[in-house]
C-alpha cells in the first residue's frame, strides 16, 4: 500500500479554489480574538503609556479558549492626536 499524493493534494486544491462560505468558515474557525479583560498596571514612561492588562481569548463563535496576561506600548503622541471631523471616537 503506497501513498498516493494525489488523495492528499485534491481535496487541498478544491479547498483553496473554493469560494464562499466553505473558506470563509475554514479561515473564521482559526481565527482567534483578544479583548481585555482587567486591566492591572498603567503607568507613564517618557513618551508612551504602557499597559499591562488580562485579555480574553476567543475563537470566532466567541467561545472562551483562555486568559492571557499582555502589556502594551501606546506612544502618547498617538493619545493626543486629534481625530478629523465627523470620525469615530470623543476628540475634541
């Protein structure tokens, strides 16, 4: 009993020729989100804030698979920027 490539390589080419809802399930069911949870530290440090903070990971059905510690560098310059007329968010 051989192994035939052809059985593997198949069905892969029809998968990544597909269209629709076959590959949008297949990419949505690996994709992973991460939404913060608690937030433990914030403090200062020259020019940016940095973050330290719990986030929830989720698949795309947004069924919990854990909780991960972060931390993140926002440049303070980036806070201060003004958002243009008519954007998203409460710029002044």
């Amino acid at each position: 009993m051989g192994f035939s490539t052809s059985r593997l390589v198949a069905p892969l080419l029809l998968t990544l020729g597909a269209q629709g809802c076959l590959t949008g399930h297949l990419l949505d069911a690996a994709r992973r989100r991460e939404q913060p949870v608690a937030f433990r530290q914030a403090f200062v440090d020259v020019d940016r804030l940095l973050l330290a903070y719990t986030a929830l990971v989720t698949d795309d059905l947004g069924e919990p698979l854990a909780r991960r510690e972060r931390r993140a560098a926002l440049a303070l310059a980036d806070l201060r920027r003004r958002r243009p007329a008519g954007g998203a968010g409460c710029g002044r």
